[in-house]
C-alpha cells in the first residue's frame, strides 16, 4: 500500500492494518543505532569471440583474492533459445564491492559491529506491532528466491 493511500486512511483504522516493509531496517529506524553495512554488485558486460568460455552458465569465483566474484555466460542460461551459428558470447561479470548509500544492497555483511546493530533494531522493531519486517533488507538476511518466497509465505500464515 503506498503511503498517501495508507496515510489517508482513518488512525484508528490503520493501528489494525499489518503493514509489510521490505526495506531496510536502519532507514526504518532513521539510523538510529548506524547503518546496517551490505555489499553490493558491479556488472560488466563483454562480448568475446569464444565458443564456450566457461562451460557453464555461472561460475563463482569465491576466493578473495580472484576477481570478478562470478561470471554468467548469457547464452547458456538458455540455451534452446540461442543460435549456435554466433561466433561471440556476450557475458556479464559481477563485481562485489561495499555498498555506499545510495547502491543497491544486495549482500549482508555479517560482522559482530552489524549483529549488534541488527539485535537493537529487532529489539526496536518489536515496538512497532503493525509492521512486519521481511524481505532481505527487512531481515538483513542474504535470501535465494525460493527462501524468499517461502518466508513470505510463512510470515503471511503466521502473521496475517
């Protein structure tokens, strides 16, 4: 519900509706207690004269020392679709790097200074009992889709 429509319904009213907020928790709480620290992504996008360049559509690279973090091979993420004639291979490289404000988050960063703050907005958050708090940045948790999915289910069968 965006917020003229929820703004304009009647107080009263509104201290019954559960409000959902996905976004993220420290912007919620007006940093109060500091900005919970994500990482983010940086995408690159080439196209290389190479019939199969990875033999695979997504590599990751998990050491810290190797760079980019991962590496997708457009074509092969659907492969039934592609025309094997092309001679070049566009691919996407992805670059992790800490997010500033106004990047995207995509990654939590788990350190024991995030915890703390994670603990205080929970403790704050219980404050308000017409909010539920999910998503990824809402839980300051990384969630695949099907984990993300899955939440939201449960949330909604426990909660609403």
């Amino acid at each position: 519900m965006g917020a003229l429509c929820y703004a304009a319904i009647d107080p009263k009213l509104r201290k019954r509706i559960p409000t959902v907020y996905t976004g993220e928790l420290h912007e919620f709480h007006e940093n109060r207690h500091g900005r919970l620290r994500w990482r983010t992504l940086d995408f690159e996008f080439d196209t290389i004269a190479i019939g199969d360049a990875q033999r695979c559509a997504v590599m990751n690279y998990a050491d810290l020392d190797v760079e980019p973090t991962r590496v997708h091979e457009i074509k092969l993420l659907h492969p039934e679709k592609t025309n094997n004639t092309d001679s070049g291979k566009v691919i996407a490289k992805e670059f992790s790097r800490a997010a500033g404000e106004f990047d995207e988050p995509y990654y939590p960063i788990n350190t024991l200074e995030n915890r703390e703050k994670l603990a205080k907005y929970r403790l704050d958050s219980r404050k308000h009992g017409n909010y539920i708090f999910g998503g990824c940045q809402g839980s300051y948790l990384y969630l695949d889709m099907h984990q993300a999915i899955a939440s939201a289910l449960s949330t909604f069968e426990n909660e609403v």
